[in-house]
C-alpha cells in the first residue's frame, strides 16, 4: 500500500488575492452589463406591441 502525499497547491500573497477578487468583480459587472444591454436591445426591438395582449 503506498501513501500519496497531497499536493499542497499554489498560495496566494494578499496582493495576488485581491487582484483575483478585483478581477472577478470586474467580470461579473461586465456580464451583467451585457445581459442588461441584451434585454434592453430585446425591448427595443419588440416594440410596446408586445405589452397589448388580445382579450
């Protein structure tokens, strides 16, 4: 039976960590920025018509 040893991984220094942290931040409010763009976009395209429903 061998035993494995676990590899420790990567440690981040504070500044690395915040930098990562900054950047995902970024990403996300740059994502919702396009799905609120594409909603608006969607919107605009359909026009008011699509509020008036048939009785």
């Amino acid at each position: 039976m061998t035993i494995h040893n676990k590899p420790e991984g990567v440690r981040l220094t504070p500044e690395q960590e915040k930098s990562r942290r900054q950047r995902n931040v970024a990403i996300g409010v740059a994502i919702a920025l396009f799905v609120a763009l594409v909603y608006v976009v969607t919107i605009a395209k359909l026009g008011p018509a699509v509020l008036v429903r048939p009785l």
